[in-house]
C-alpha cells in the first residue's frame, strides 16, 4: 500500500485506523473521507475529502484525484441501528459497498472492507464457528455481511481485484465512542464504571460474544493487506478474535480496579436477540495459517490499558470543560 482512501474513516475503526496509517505510511499519503467533518485528529491532521458513499462519481473523482493504490471501505450502518432502519441499511451498506468496489476495480486498486460475526445466524455452530459453515443471520445487518462477502469474492473472480477482508467480532476502543452496534455495551461499560461506578447492561448475563481490543484490530488489517496474495485461500472475510466473555466476566475484571463497582441488567430485547444469533466463539485458524494472525490483548491487559486511558482522556476533557 502506498496511497490510501479510507471511507468512512471517522467512525469507530476509522477513525483510529486513519491515525494508524498515517503513521506507518505517511501522513499525505492516506485520504479520509467521511460524509461530514469534525473536529476529530482523524479529519485535522491530513488529507481529507467529503465523500457520501453512495454518489459513486464523488467517490471516483477523490480516489483518482489523490491517485490512490488502495481503497479500505469503512462506512456502514451498524447492527442495531440497521435493524431500526433496514432500507437505509441496506441502500448504504450495500450501494456503498458497489461504489467503493467499482472504484477500486476501474483504478486496479487493492481493496478492504470488514465483514462481522454478524454473518453468522441461529443455524450456525455457536463453539468453534469455522472459517467455512452455515451463514444464514436474521438480521439486515447480517444480510448485509454475507452479501458483501459474496461481492467482495465476485469483484475477485469477476474482475481480479485484490480484495480483502476481516469478519470482525465486537471491537473496543478507548478512542471512538459506540456507533449502534450490539457489542457496544463492552465499551460503555468501561467509561460507566470510570464516571458513575456502576453499569446498567443491555445484554443479558451469560452471553457470550467474541471480542478483540482496537490496536490488534488494526494490526490484523495492516498485516492482511500487506500478507502475500498467493498464500490467501479465503482472501475474503477472514475469522479474527482475541477473547470471548459474558457480561458478568467483564464486570468482574473492572471489580479488579474498581471494587465497588456494581452492575445490573435491564435487556434490550432486540440486541439481545441479536447477540442470541451470534456465536458464543469462533475458530480464526484461517487467519493464523494464511497469513499469520495474532493477537496480544486479552481480557485482563485489555482492560487495564482501557481504564488508564480512559481515566486520562475524561480526565482531561473535564479539565478542558471546567
């Protein structure tokens, strides 16, 4: 990768992944867009365009503007708020995606985009999920994933673009707030348990979902698009995961830090219904063998780092504020 568009990148994985690049590749050399701009370090510290995804001739006139090798495709409408608004999910995370991979294939870019364990549906095995099982989620969402997965593979064969791909589970950030995802308690409760000492969970005790702490996250996706094409079998969404717990092992390892802290459910029954459809863990062999996978952060070192980041960064905000 040597020019890099990024949409979507002031969104959760963006705007962390932008910083990241950015470092690793050079500052003028990775192109944000997103379809506003904020204050963020992500939309200030380089290139930064407007792009709504869905207006493929915008979205082409950037790419070949900036003269980009490499088009990462973030922007989409996340699990929950996607179930509330499932024809806007679907003309956004779909017609974006169809925009995004015409880009890429008129300028023989290589191409990213994360699909989710959203993908995966009630009929699948919820131990272990393979790389290679049933895929059929109930969710627009999930719909969205599969169907993108399934493109993603097309524009490959079809057309020979390098795409790729991470199906991602719940990602935590100390960075980006929560977007409307189901995972998204595992983040709240991090800054509830720092500000109130104490979390109400919309997710019921004993659900099971895999995670993975942002910075590996964002090191898995370096290292697949730099990963030797010739070794990739399944190039396209690709099992990752780092940890799998419940909502009540969470709380315990905050109580490590915070003794007081005290948690309490009130469920949300559509992402809890949602997370029922969900694995309880999956199987990222593929990633280790093809292109060499690996994660650094469990539970424990993931919530240390997040609470002495976060009590920074809130600290901070307050002292600004007063």
């Amino acid at each position: 990768m040597r020019r890099i568009l990024i949409t979507g990148a002031l969104g959760q994985i963006g705007s962390e992944l932008t910083m990241k690049l950015r470092e690793t590749y050079g500052t003028d050399n990775v192109i944000a867009t997103d379809i506003k701009k904020n204050g963020s370090e992500a939309a200030q510290s380089g290139p930064f365009e407007i792009v709504d995804v869905t207006d493929l001739n915008k979205m082409g006139e950037v790419a070949k503007k900036h003269k980009v090798d490499t088009v990462m495709h973030l922007a989409a409408l996340l699990s929950a708020t996607a179930e509330a608004r499932p024809v806007l999910a679907w003309n956004l995370n779909m017609g974006g995606l169809m925009n995004a991979l015409e880009t890429a294939r008129e300028l023989n870019a290589q191409f990213f985009t994360p699909s989710s364990i959203g993908a995966f549906g009630p009929s699948t095995p919820k131990e272990s999920t393979p790389q290679d099982t049933i895929m059929r989620p109930t969710t627009m969402y999930g719909v969205n994933k599969v169907a993108g997965e399934l493109l993603s593979d097309y524009y490959y064969h079809k057309f020979g673009v390098d795409t790729r791909g991470l199906r991602f589970p719940g990602l935590i950030s100390h960075v980006a707030l929560p977007g409307g995802g189901t995972t998204d308690y595992a983040v709240e409760i991090y800054y509830e348990a720092i500000t109130n000492g104490r979390y109400t969970s919309y997710i019921d005790k004993g659900t099971y979902m895999d995670m993975m702490y942002m910075p590996d996250a964002l090191n898995a996706i370096i290292d697949l698009m730099e990963a030797d094409p010739c070794r990739l079998v399944h190039r396209n969404a690709f099992n990752v995961t780092a940890m799998s717990f419940d909502p009540e092992e969470i709380a315990n390892e905050i109580k490590k830090h915070f003794p007081g802290f005290e948690m309490t459910y009130h469920v949300d029954p559509v992402r809890q219904k949602i997370a029922d459809s969900w694995p309880n863990s999956i199987d990222a062999v593929a990633a280790e063998e093809e292109w060499g996978f690996k994660f650094y952060y469990d539970l424990a070192k993931m919530t240390e780092d997040m609470i002495y980041k976060l009590t920074n960064k809130l600290t901070s905000n307050k002292t600004k504020a007063n």
